[in-house]
C-alpha cells in the first residue's frame, strides 16, 4: 500500500513530471491522428484505384491482343471457376483525343478502353464514377436528354460546393441548341463571302446547313441535332478545369463530338483517327485516370482498328478483366492462373500489382512518419530518465528511512517503476482521447483554421476528396497507447534499480 500511496504523492507534487506527461501526451495523440488520417488516405486510394481496375487483369503481351475472348474465358473458368465471380473483355489502346474550343483545337494524350456495357459492370465499380444517374444504373453510351449532375454526386457534403452551372443543359438540348447556333453562323459566313453554292442550293444544302447538317465523306448527310457518333465517356479531366473562383468549368460538355486518333492493328500500325460524341464524364477523383481514360463501345473500337477477322468474324482483346468472389484470396488465383498459361503470351496481375508502387510509396510514407513521431515518446523516455535520476539523489534520505524501517529493494524499485507506469498511464489516456477527440472533428478544425488564416488547410482540388477522410484502426491505437506505456516503464528501471542498491546506513550517514 505504501508504494501506491508514495506514486500518487510523488505523481501530485512532481510539477516537473508533467513535462513528461505532455510530451507522452502529444506523441500519443500525434501518432493516432497521423495513423487515422494516413489509413483513411489509403483507404480511399485503394477504393478508387479497384474502382477501375477489377480484381485480376488477365492480358496479352501485344497491344493486338488476342482471338475469341470467350474462348479465353473459358479456360480461365476451367483453371479457377470457383473462385470467379464475373469476366469482362476489354481493348486498351494508347491514343491521342482533339476537339475544338472556339479557334483551338485542343489535343491530349489519352488510354482508349473498349468495355463490353453488358458485362463490365459486373467487374468494377466503373458505374458509380459517372456523372448521369441513369448511367450509374446501367451503363450506356446513348447520349441523355439532360439530367446530369451539376453537384458532384460523390460530395459527402454538397452545401460547400458550387454548382457545375456548365452541365445543366449537357445532352441533347445541348448539342441541338449548338447544332442550330453552327447552322446559323455557317449561313451567315456564307453569305458574307458570297458563296455561290450556298446560294443556289437553297432548297438543299442550304435547308441542310439550316437544320444543322452536314455532308459526310460517303455523300450521306449526319444531322447532329439528330443524331450522334458512335458514344464515349471521357475522364473529367480531360475536358473540366477549376475556376477563380472555385467551381468546375468544361472545355467539352456532353453532347459534343471529339475525334480520336489511333493506331490500327495492321502491320505495320497506321494512324487512323475516328469521330465520337460524349456522353458522359468518369470522376473517379484520381488525377492519373480522370485525365486520360476515354471509355468506348468494345466492338466499334475492335472495328476501327481492324480487330476483327474478315473471315470467321472473330474479334480481338487485349485484356480479360477478372472480378473474384467475397473473400477470395486474390493472391493464389493469381498464381494459379500464372502457371497455367505461358508468361510469354500472357501477363496475368492483380490490381495491387497494377499500382504496386503507388501503395508501396504510401506505406513507406506512413512507417516512416511512425518512426519519426515515435522519436516524441522517446523524447519523453529520456525526460523521465532525468527526472527519475534527479529523484533518486533528492529522496537519498527518504529512501533510507524506508530501508531502515523494513522496505526491501524490491518494494524501492517498485515505488519507482510505478511511478514510471502512472505517467506513462496518465500520458497516454490523455494523448488517447486528445488524438481521438482531434479525428472525430478534423474536418470541422480544418475549416476553422481556413478562416482564421484566409487559405484552406484542405483543398479538395489537390487531394481529390471532398473531406479528410479518416480511419481509426484500433490495433495500431493500442500499440502506440502500450509503446508509450512500455517506454516510460523502460526509462524508470535505471533509476528504480539505482534506488533500490541504496544501503540505509549509507544513505542515513550525512542527515
């Protein structure tokens, strides 16, 4: 009892060991806060990343890919059907995307992907990134009316948002409404310059260039306030950039034509470009996709690019997109897929190893941000090494009267490693509900501190995600709470075991 007693006596009237506490206090808190908002980070990477990629990518080792997916598929169901939830082929081809700004003509490097709108669903999350509703429901490329959203649909918060007032017409009464006002400007143009075509052609060309058509290279006409392109859904950022004052503007809005340029599967490749119109946007909030990724139609991408044999009308891929069921380990299906197919025909990864180096980049990042805010609570070890040795050579007297009286060294040392205990104790429960209290309300401190300094602490335009988003893994809380205990504990033995060799006549001689 009287080792209870004299650690909360000493913990009481020690002021100096509150520099301890606080120290302990700060690493604890500090280390949950980090380790939430870095697993939240993580968490949300790896979310958006599998949201486009499925489980396993099954692909060729040549961009023309290879004959009969089906055919493909099948093997792979015979090799690992019971661990298969849903196949999708897939075309990835490297190209260049051109539209027209007013007098520009922009240009941008771009990853065309040709899904299967009936099956791809069932193998990523590709549908809940697009900005039309009914597109979220069922995947098409058919240009909408209008209905797109004009506040990001993934907003845990909209109010803090502006609208995208660009997208309220997107769709067909956007495209008609340009398609008369192009009409107009191209009557206007031509009879300023005196076409004489223009005007004798009244009864035709001329009613065509008034509804807004125009000739194609085969002689027949292609009415866009009528009809559309083949359909694609482009990254947002391919055509989206962020305003003064802080919303969303677009260079490209669906209902507007792009034309893409590709090469074809012959050999050698050849350059052939195609025209398309958007139909929708993928806002999957990564920068590396929303700014290169066009999405089209399979079969009219294996079209263009001479994919399919004239003969046996057999189609090309280049990639199968494998989606496993609930709790498989995605690992050993694909090991098992490795060996049994030829590595020098087909490379088969996971989505993991797809961004092995972006994953591996987080978590160096989070082991070596532990490490270095570890070095606080070690910081705190040291102080309370100090304290404790300070102690030691002032209570000199008092240690000898408990000697004298009956303690034995072992009770001394107890009397000091529980002490060490209390402050670690006392130090991480604080650093506990101060690190815990600081990630419920992280975002709500993130604001107050944006106001009072005039610029965001967290701007989504940088980090793609619309709050910090935060997960408290409660066994990492608990090895930091019992490293800090564990440390404070370690930094009292010295002094405890130094306490406790005191001999009483010893310590008694001088008083």
């Amino acid at each position: 009892m009287y080792k209870l007693l004299l650690c909360w006596r000493y913990l009481r009237t020690r002021y100096i060991a509150l520099a301890s506490i606080i120290s302990v206090m700060l690493g604890v808190a500090t280390m949950i806060v980090v380790n939430a908002v870095m697993e939240g980070f993580t968490h949300e990477m790896k979310d958006r990343i599998h949201g486009i990629l499925s489980d396993l990518v099954f692909e060729s080792q040549s961009l023309d890919g290879f004959p009969d997916a089906d055919r493909r598929m099948a093997e792979i169901r015979k090799v690992a059907g019971p661990y298969i939830e849903g196949m999708s082929p897939t075309v990835h081809v490297p190209a260049m995307l051109g539209y027209s700004v007013g007098s520009q003509y922009m240009t941008r490097q771009i990853t065309v992907i040709g899904v299967d709108e009936a099956t791809y669903a069932s193998v990523s999350d590709f549908g809940q990134f697009l900005q039309h509703p009914e597109n979220r429901k069922k995947l098409g490329f058919e240009l909408k009316r209008n209905g797109y959203d004009t506040i990001d649909h993934q907003a845990t918060d909209p109010s803090k948002l502006l609208p995208r007032v660009d997208m309220q017409g997107a769709g067909w009464d956007y495209r008609q409404r340009k398609a008369r006002y192009m009409s107009n400007v191209e009557v206007k143009q031509g009879a300023l310059e005196g076409n004489p075509f223009q005007a004798a052609t009244t009864g035709t060309a001329g009613d065509a260039a008034t509804n807004g058509t125009t000739a194609n290279e085969g002689g027949t006409r292609f009415d866009p306030a009528a009809e559309q392109h083949t359909g694609a859904v482009l990254g947002i950022g391919l055509c989206a950039y962020r305003t003064l004052e802080g919303a969303d503007g677009f260079l490209a809005l669906p209902g507007d034509d792009v034309e893409i340029s590709y090469p074809t599967a012959g050999k050698p490749p050849k350059v052939l470009s195609s025209k398309f119109t958007i139909v929708d946007f993928y806002e999957s909030k990564m920068n590396e996709y929303d700014s290169s990724f066009v999405f089209v139609p399979i079969r009219k991408l294996q079209e263009i690019r001479g994919m399919i044999d004239p003969t046996t009308k057999i189609a090309n891929c280049n990639a199968i997109q494998i989606r496993l069921k609930q709790g498989v380990d995605l690992n050993m299906v694909r090991d098992l897929l490795r060996s049994s197919f030829p590595p020098q025909v087909f490379k088969i990864s996971s989505w993991q190893d797809k961004e092995g180096a972006l994953l591996a980049a987080v978590q160096m990042e989070t082991a070596v941000l532990n490490v270095l805010l570890f070095l606080i609570i070690a910081v705190a070890g040291f102080g309370i090494l100090a304290i404790f040795f300070m102690i030691v050579v002032e209570k000199t007297r008092d240690i000898g009267i408990l000697k004298s009286l009956g303690a034995t060294g072992r009770g001394i040392m107890g009397i000091f490693l529980g002490y060490g205990l209390s402050l670690g104790v006392v130090g991480a429960s604080v650093g506990l509900g101060l690190g815990l209290l600081f990630v419920r309300y992280i975002n709500e401190i993130a604001d107050l501190l944006g106001k009072i300094t005039g610029q965001p602490v967290f701007d989504p335009s940088i980090y793609y995600f619309q709050k910090i988003p935060t997960i408290v893994e409660w066994h990492t809380v608990t090895w930091v709470v019992l490293g800090a205990m564990a440390i404070a504990i370690l930094a009292s033995i010295l002094p405890a075991r130094r306490a406790a060799r005191l001999h009483p006549v010893e310590a008694l001689r001088y008083e």
